[in-house]
C-alpha cells in the first residue's frame, strides 16, 4: 500500500497541489451527493406509503356501505377508479371473516393469485412493492379490510431523475474545482517557482547575488525572505573566505619565494663550505706531511745522537700529526655525507659485513660472527661499507676482553630490517648512549680514545638517518654494547636470493 504515497510524493508540486484541491472537491461532493441521495430515497419511500395509505382509507371508506348492503356491482367500479394510477398492482376488499368481496387487478398482473385477508394495519415495503392494508369503517365500524398493493416504478424514476441531475451538478462541480485550482494556483506556485529557480541557479552557477522577491506576507513569502537572508549570510561568508584564500595564495607564494631563496643560500653557503673543507684540507695536510716527513729523518738520521727523551718527543708529535691527518680526513668525509648521493640499489649485506670483516682483519684474539643470512636492502653501497667498518673497527678498538666476540643478525617486518651489532667489550656508561653519536664527541674516560677522532659514530648516525632509518646503542659497563639499525628492505625474487652470497 505504500506505493500509491510513493508515485504522489515523486509528483510536481503544481500536480500535487492540483490533485489535492479535486480530491477534496470530488471526496466532499460525493459525500455530499450520496447524503442527499439517502434522504431524499427515504422521504420518496414515506411518501409513497403516506399516499398509498390514504388512497385506501378513502376506498375504505367509500365501500363500507357497498360491503353492509352487498353491493358488489358498487365496490367493483369503485376498485376500477384505482386504474387511473398505473402504478397501482391490485386492489382487493375482504369481508369481516375474510372472504374476497370485490378486487381490481393491473390487466398485465391478471395471472397473479390474491394474498389471504391481512391485517388491518398492514405496512409493508419490499425490494419490488409496496402494499398496505386498512379497515372499512362504517359509523366507527370495522366491517371490511382494503387491501392495495402498488409498484416502486416511481420511486425508481425519481432515482434515475436525481441520479441524473446529481451527475450533471457533480461534473460541473468538478470542472468548475478544476478550473477555479488551475487559476489559482499561481498565486502559490509563482513564489515557490521563484525559490526553486533561484535556489537551483545558486547551485549550479555558485552565484550568491541572487534575491528571490517577497510578493506576499504569508508563509511563501516568510520562505523568500529567509532564503534572502540566508543568501545574504552565505554571501558574506563566501567573501571572507575567498579574502581568507587570496590571503594564503599570497603567503604561500611568498613562503615559496623566501623557501627558494632560502634554498639557494643554502646551496651557495653548502658550496662555499665544501670548498673551505677542501682548501682547508689541502692547506692543513701539506705542512702536516711535512711535519711528519721531519719528524721520520729526524729520527733515523739522528737516532744515536737523541736521548731517550728527544726519541720519545719525536714519537708522540708523529702521532699527534697521524691523528691530526686521520681528523682531517674524517671531517673531509663527514662533510660529504649527503652532499653527494649514489644512485641506491640492491644492496646485499651480507657481502658487505664480509668485505669489512676482511679488511679489519681483526686480531686472532677477536671472532666476528654473522648470524644467519643478512638481507638485501635498498641503499648506498659505498654509504654500507663506512657505516659497517666504523661500527666493526669501533669494537675491535675498544675491545678488552681477552677472548672478544662480536655477533652481526638481523630481522626483517613489515620491509623494515632491523640490524644488530653485539660486542661483549667493556660497554658505555647510560649517561654516553646520545654523546657517543654527536661529532668530535669521545670518551676521554677510556685509555682506548687516544686515537679516537670522534668522527666514526656520529658518521654512522648520519648514514643511518640520510637511508630513512634510526640508531640506537644498549650498553651496560662491563657487559658489552649492542648497536641496533633499521634499514629498508629491498625484497627480491627467489632466484636472486639463492645467488646471494653467504658470509
């Protein structure tokens, strides 16, 4: 049942307000029609008994006598009169002890047997007759009953007059609805076709200048000066956030602007350093190489003529000069670190922990061990390397256990390797896990430092952090240090992996 509410919802609003108006007209008309109907069968009815009932009281009145003094003759011409009334069936009067004393029947209801005396007082209306009976009275005296019976033709006739004459009000009452709506209704559909027009060319076209024009002060017209209103306040709204978007447009230009010009002072001030770096190695280094090729004749052209001292003196500045280049160099390298970049690559670190391993040659009282296979990652062949030999050659140096071992593994999730190097050397103090990682920070506690730059750690981290990943050191003194990585894994098909070298 809910379908007949769907098609009227999905209908125009003029078509509604149209289909409303003769819906009322039509449902009131009918009901009104069919009232009338109803009392006008029930008076037409009351009617026809009342006359019918009079009818025979006045033939019963007039045969009482025919009936005293037997005058049947009399009572047969009076019954005949009756024929006048075509809707008259039957006529019949019964003596006091019922017998048939005179009766009148419609020539075409000849056939038709008469009923047995009824009552005196009979009324009684069926769907095809109607029929009454009343005594004959003489001085107040019954001394008969009449008896007529009559058809409803003329009831059915003035039915068929009033249905007629009810359709031809009821079609003209609708035309009349249907006109009179359809003139009407422009009075309500011109404000609403006003607002949805204006609201459809506000969607479409995004032009808030649009006003819709209050024509009236009912309710259609309180809807225009709302949806004016709310025209209004988006208008306004619709300025300040295109000012708003003017506004940030300009910053960021202006953000862009500073950021290139920013960038290329940046550019310039990253060139002139790296050319300090190099005029500052090349300048530092050539009068080192000097100081330490004097220092070298000194002590073998001159050995015998040196005491102890001057031999000890000449020893400790050549070391001074051989830490001096070696700093010289890390800082050269460090400022390199993501100056230049290599294209990255498939990188197999299990070949590059080996290589390192074999150019450390770490001493016979120290084993380097690689934990099953280490992976494949996406990096810098070369950036790998230093960041292994740093890590490695760090253990090794500061190794004071007579039996040292350091342990590489590794463990891939998620296409993030993580890459653990495990020593069990003398370990770091909680308070040096950060410092051990910034530049020219050592720690000058440890008698192994003496020839430390500074450098390798806070390399390391850097090399870490330009591949996207992180370091961190767990270390307690005494048992060791383990330095943990992560890395990006590279992931390769079978065949690839299957020719991976072990370590």
């Amino acid at each position: 049942m809910r379908w007949p509410l769907t098609f009227f919802r999905d209908l125009s609003f003029r078509t509604k307000i149209v289909a409303i108006c003769m819906g009322v007209s039509v449902f009131t008309l009918l009901i009104g029609g069919l009232s009338l109907f109803a009392i006008d069968l029930v008076n037409m009815r009351e009617t026809l008994r009342t006359k019918l009932i009079t009818q025979a009281d006045i033939i019963g009145q007039s045969a009482a006598s025919s009936i005293v003094f037997y005058d049947l003759d009399f009572a047969s011409r009076l019954l005949s009169t009756l024929a006048v009334n075509t809707h008259i069936l039957s006529a019949i009067l019964y003596l006091q002890d019922g017998t048939l004393f005179a009766s009148y029947t419609k020539p075409d209801m000849a056939d038709v047997k008469p009923p047995a005396m009824p009552a005196a007082d009979l009324t009684n209306l069926t769907p095809l007759y109607l029929e009454v009976a009343r005594p004959c009275l003489l001085h107040n005296e019954q001394v008969g009953v009449i008896y007529i019976r009559s058809d409803l033709t003329e009831i059915s006739q003035r039915i068929r007059f009033s249905i007629l004459i009810s359709s031809a009000v009821f079609l003209a009452a609708i035309v009349a609805s249907l006109v009179l709506t359809w003139w009407l209704q422009p009075l309500i559909m011109g404000p609403v076709n006003a607002l949805t027009t204006a609201a459809r060319d506000v969607a479409e076209k995004g032009d808030y200048t649009l006003r819709v024009e209050q024509v009236s002060h009912d309710d259609l017209g309180v809807l225009a000066n709302t949806f004016n209103r709310m025209l209004d306040q988006i208008q306004q709204a619709t300025t300040k956030l295109s000012n708003s978007e003017q506004k940030l447009i300009e910053h960021r230009k202006n953000l862009e602007r500073q950021v290139k010009t920013r960038t290329a002072d940046l550019e310039v001030a990253n060139q002139e350093l790296q050319d300090f770096a190099y005029i500052v190695s090349h300048d530092l280094k050539a009068p080192l190489r000097g100081i330490n090729q004097l220092a070298t004749w000194i002590s073998e052209d001159y050995e015998p003529l040196l005491a102890e001292e001057g031999r000890r003196q000449l020893a400790l500045m050549r070391e001074r000069v051989t830490r001096m280049y070696a700093l010289i160099d890390g800082i050269l390298l460090y400022s390199r670190i993501g100056q230049f970049q290599e294209q990255r690559q498939e990188v197999d670190l299990q070949v590059i922990a080996t290589d390192a391993i074999n150019m450390l040659a770490p001493p016979e009282h120290i084993r380097i061990s690689i934990e099953g296979t280490l992976p494949f990652v996406l990096a810098e062949k070369v950036r790998m390397q230093q960041l292994f030999q740093n890590i490695l050659s760090n253990a090794i140096k500061f190794m004071d256990k007579p039996q040292g071992r350091i342990v590489i593994s590794s463990k891939c999730e998620n296409h993030i390797c993580t890459i653990t190097i495990t020593d069990n050397g003398p370990g770091i103090e909680e308070k040096y896990h950060q410092k051990i990682f910034q530049i020219f920070q050592t720690l000058n506690t440890m008698p192994q430092n003496k020839d430390s730059t500074g450098i390798g750690l806070s390399l390391v981290k850097r090399i870490v952090e330009l591949h996207g990943g992180t370091i961190n050191v767990h270390s307690k003194v005494g048992e060791g240090t383990e330095f943990i990585f992560t890395l990006e894994q590279k992931r390769l098909s079978n065949a690839q992996q299957q020719t991976s070298s072990p370590g």
